[in-house]
C-alpha cells in the first residue's frame, strides 16, 4: 500500500489473481522435486535474480559517468574555442565511460543468458500437469575421451534423427488409408436426403465445386480414390508404421535426454555455456514419472 504523490491518498496494490494462482502452482511444483532438482531450481532462481541486480548497478554506474561526459561533449560541441580545462577532463572521463560501458554489456550479457536458462526451467515446470510426480534422473558415468563437445554432437545427432523419423512419410497403405478416410467423410457431405417436402437436399458446401465434389465422394469413392493416386496423391512410402515409428521415436528420445544428462554433467565439471534449447529437465536432473492410470493402459 503507497501513498499517490498528487492525490494523497492510500492507494492499495493488489497482484492480480492470475499471477498469485501461478506462483502459487510453481510453488507446489517446486515443492515436489527432488532436494537436488529442488536446490538446483533455487540455485537458478538466486543466480537469475543476482545477474539482474549486478547488471542494474552497473547500468546506474554507466550512467552516472554518462551525465558529466554527455554535458562535456555538448559543451565542447557547441563551443568554437572549447576550453582547455574541459577537453583535458573529458579526455579523462571518456575512457571511465568506455569501462563503465563495457562492464554493463558483460554484467547485461550474463544477465540475459542467467534469465534465459531459468525461465526455460520455470516454463517446464509451469507446463507439467499438476498431479505430475519426479524421480531424479542421474547422469550416465562419461566413458573414456568423453567431453563437452562429443556429448554435444551426440546430442545433434540424435535430434536429427528424430526430426528425420518425425517428418518421414507414412508407409503406402497407411497414406491408402488415409485417403480413402478422407473421401469417405467428404462423402457424407455429398450423401443425399429428403426433406419434408420430398426434395432432394445435400449437406452445405463452401462453393459449387466442393459440392460437386462431395457428390462424387459418395457416388463413387472408388473412381475418386483411383483417379487421385492416378494423378500422384500418394507419395513414396516410408518403411516404417505408425507404431514402430512411435516406438522408434520413443527410444530415441529416451536416448536422447540420456545424452543431455550426461552433457550437463560435463558442463559442471568441464565448464562452458550451456546449451539456450538445453532440456530443462536434463538439467535439473529428473523425470517425470507416470501415473498410476497410464502405467496400467
């Protein structure tokens, strides 16, 4: 609660309920991890809000060498014979400038890179059902001429994989499928019905051309399906179906957060930055663990 300078009177300040509801649900997130993923969550949030403070000081820093220097150039600027005694203390306040400068672009650098790394944790967390349940996830023991940079084109490796495998076309007789799915509901559009009054009527189409269409789905579904794989609606079939590419991807992944738990472990004892698309779970070193109800479907 303040008092408003002009009005003068008590103004209450409320955080609005949203915000409490989200705090509060982090919280109780929070409050479920592991001590480990707890204290490495709270280790983030301390480093966040320090770089935020360091950087603060040194912009006010910056800023305080900036006044005296900006009304020195102005003077010099504006002056046809600027006198000696202002050049020679700009001459010396100008490299106190760059300095200050500098140490708010790094102190503003590490800031940016401190709060990036935790607001992808907290929007992980923010993200997980609230009934979700952690189990901490060690990091595999590196192997012998291990490091940073192998861990991290495994990492690459398997991410392409896993977009190849995502993007990869459906087998032909699932595409077969598929297609002739798709004729059979434009059909029903097409499928004809008397009214009350004994007219023939079809469900609404956008045009005219859809509604030929849709015509010809029921028709003749079977001439549809043809003549479009006639014309090449199919494309080359990958080798894989849906469940064995839902499987595949499964492992990969799994493979995959393995090799981003044991990148963070080399991060910690190697030193480096860490990774802006860093799993944030890797990081905090956990799983999340399945319900009860999907562990028995």
């Amino acid at each position: 609660m303040t008092t408003h300078p002009i009005l003068n009177h008590r103004v209450m300040e409320f955080t609005p309920a949203y915000v409490r509801e989200a705090r509060d649900a982090l919280a109780a997130t929070v409050a479920k991890l592991p001590p480990s993923a707890a204290a490495k969550f709270r280790a983030f949030e301390d480093a966040a809000f320090a770089a935020t403070a360091a950087a603060d000081a040194a912009r006010a820093k910056r800023d305080e060498k900036l006044k005296p220097v900006a009304a020195l150039r102005e003077g010099v600027a504006r002056s046809d014979s600027p006198h000696p005694a202002n050049l020679k203390l700009l001459a010396q306040l100008e490299p106190e400038l760059e300095h200050a400068e500098e140490v708010f672009r790094r102190f503003h650098a590490e800031r940016i890179s401190t709060g990036m790394a935790f607001s992808a944790i907290q929007r992980a967390l923010e993200e997980l059902p609230p009934n979700a349940r952690f189990v901490e996830a060690p990091a595999p023991e590196p192997k012998k001429g291990q490091t940073l940079t192998t861990a991290r084109e495994t990492v690459a490796g398997l991410k392409g994989n896993i977009a190849a495998l995502e993007h990869s076309a459906p087998t032909v007789e699932e595409q077969e499928a598929a297609l002739r799915a798709a004729i059979a509901k434009r059909g029903e559009i097409g499928r004809p019905s008397m009214d009350r009054t004994g007219r023939l009527r079809t469900e609404a189409a956008t045009n005219a051309s859809a509604a030929a269409l849709a015509v010809a789905c029921w028709l003749d579904p079977e001439g549809v399906f043809d003549r479009m794989v006639a014309e090449g609606a199919l494309r080359e079939g990958g080798s894989l179906s849906a469940a064995e590419k839902a499987a595949a991807l499964a492992t990969l992944r799994a493979s995959l957060f393995e090799a981003e738990l044991l990148e963070e472990a080399l991060l910690l004892r190697d030193g480096g930055t860490r990774r802006n698309d860093a799993d944030p779970l890797a990081i905090l070193g956990i799983k999340v663990e399945a319900s009860a109800k999907r562990r028995a479907s």
